[in-house]
C-alpha cells in the first residue's frame, strides 16, 4: 500500500492498517497518532519524526 493512500484513508477516518505491506513507504513528520499497523510489513519504511502516539505496532 503506497503511503499516500494510507494517508488518505487515515485523513477519512481509517485506523486499521493491520498486515499492510507498507514497505519502502516514507511516513515522514507525518500524523498517524492512533493507528493500528499490527503485523503490517514495515521493512525499510521511513517514520522519522512521524507522530506514532497510541499506535499499535507489533
């Protein structure tokens, strides 16, 4: 799933982004404050200064 996407959906209200393959994808200073990404491929993607509080990530 290309990050801009995930954006989208996260900008519409989405928050399940459980088993996403999200490698390679740049979250940079971005807000994803609250999003479930258990399980998902995040294998070289970017979260650098990326807003990651209350995320599921495991």
């Amino acid at each position: 799933m290309k990050a801009s996407e995930v954006l989208k959906k996260y900008a519409d209200g989405e928050r399940n982004f459980c088993h996403a393959n999200l490698r390679g994808q740049s979250f940079k200073r971005k807000d994803l404050s609250g999003a479930d990404f258990s399980h998902a491929k995040i294998q070289s993607a970017d979260f650098s200064n990326a807003n990651l509080k209350k995320c599921k990530i495991y």
